[in-house]
C-alpha cells in the first residue's frame, strides 16, 4: 500500500468568513474543502448548500468545512466583490479563500496543485493533513457522511 501524501497548502489570494486557515492550523482536525465557482449550477445548487449543512452539524473543533473559489472561467463576473455578495446573500458561514491565480494562466494555483478536473470538486483531509479523497461532481450526502465518520473515528482512535 502505497503511503498516503500530505496535501498541497492552499494558495489564498484572500479570505472572507474569519482568519485564515492553514493546513497546519488545522492538524487535528478532518477537513473538507470544496472548490466551487459561485456560477457553477452544480456547485450553487449541491456542493455549497451540503457544505453548509456540514459545517451546521459537526462540531468545529473536530472538523473544519472550508471553501474554495477556484475560478477558471467568467473571471471578470466572480471577482471578490461578487462573491462578496454572494456569500453575504446565502448565509455561507464557513471560511472561504479565493484561489490566487499567476498572470496569463486561467487554472488558479491551487486548482493546479491538487490537479482538479473542474468544480465542483470535494477534497477530503484526514487529522494528519494528509490527502485521503478527491472527488469531481457532487458526492451524495450519504456518502460523504460515511467518509467524514470514517476520518473522524481514525482521528478520535489516534488521539
């Protein structure tokens, strides 16, 4: 079995919803982080929604749900004001970074880190910080309720 790799940090242009979070500020901690685009149906109607709900039922002291606004397309109408607004106009609580972006390249750093296909993608991280799933399209909330146990049950065995 091949062992599992530490997850690339995050690239962060600007954070809205608190301080900014750190892979390293959140070792013991499972974290979801959900890159979406707020003009992707599939993210606006699925993934932001079902993060919401996430981060409403488990305590934050053992998971920590954080957005990611990896733009690759439309960058001109989903700049910071705009999802300013937007995460204002829908009551998303959770933290959110914009991915930063290098000049004359369309795919955000670290869209390009985590080799995305699009968004929405999901990406879990287990206590350790390392990298345990990587999922592009909406993953059922069943499902995704399975893995986050399975993390935090490892996390809780391990603490």
């Amino acid at each position: 079995m091949a062992a599992l790799q530490a997850a690339p940090e995050w690239q962060v242009a600007r954070w809205f919803n608190g301080a900014p979070p750190t892979l390293a500020g959140l070792r013991g901690r499972v974290v979801l982080l959900h890159a979406f685009q707020m003009l992707c149906p599939g993210c606006a109607m699925h993934a932001l929604p079902q993060m919401q709900r996430v981060h409403r039922a488990f305590p934050r002291e053992r998971l920590a749900v954080i957005g990611l606004h990896t733009v690759f397309e439309h960058h001109a109408a989903q700049g910071p004001a705009a999802l300013a607004a937007f995460l204002h106009e829908y009551r998303y609580e959770f933290p959110v970074g914009v991915d930063a972006h290098d000049a004359g390249d369309p795919l955000p750093r670290t869209m390009r880190a985590y080799a995305m296909q699009g968004t929405p993608t999901l990406v879990l991280i287990d206590a350790a910080g390392r990298l345990r799933r990587q999922h592009f399209g909406v993953l059922d909330d069943l499902a995704l309720g399975a893995a986050l146990g399975g993390l935090l049950a490892a996390a809780s065995a391990d603490a």
